[in-house]
C-alpha cells in the first residue's frame, strides 16, 4: 500500500510520525507551529482549501506531492516550512 511504502521511506528521517486523521486538523497543526510537515493522497478539495490558506498564511509552503502541483486539483498535499516541504517533496515524489 501506498501510505505503507510513504511512511517506511520518512521513518528514518524523522523524529516521529503522527496521524490525527482529518487532513483539515493536521494542515492547522503545521500553521500553529505543533507539527512540522504534513503529506496525504487522495483528498477532496474540501478537505484542503481551508487548512492550506492557514499553512501559506503562516508562512509556510503547500503543493502537492509534485511539489509544483496544486494540491486542490491534485488532492495531494504536502507542507511545511520551505526546508521541510523540500524534504518531503524530494522523499514522497518517487514513491
């Protein structure tokens, strides 16, 4: 599984991994400073448009897993600070 192959390749490259399970509260933890990064596939855009305009506005970079994508037409996200969502991009892309 996809989400299997994401966590097991950002394993070793993180301090922890933690899952809260809406994309709308875990996009508000990266814009409050409570986490560092947030990735997940297959989301409506529903579950983004919110929490992305709270992750930019607090200075950090959301896109899709492409890095260049928009992640509202994607429903892939990725975000962070510009060195952690660079990291992300560069782990998750491949996958």
């Amino acid at each position: 599984e996809q989400s299997r192959r994401e966590m097991a390749a950002l394993q070793n490259e993180v301090a922890g991994l933690r899952r809260f399970g809406a994309a709308s509260l875990d996009l508000a933890f990266v814009a409050a400073g409570r986490l560092d990064g947030y990735w997940e596939r297959n989301l409506s855009p529903w579950d983004i448009a919110a929490g992305q305009i709270m992750v930019r506005e607090s200075g950090g970079i959301v896109s899709g897993i492409e890095g260049n994508d928009d992640a509202l037409t994607s429903g892939h996200v990725v975000c962070g600070n510009e060195f952690v969502h660079a990291e992300l991009v560069k782990i998750l892309k491949p996958l």
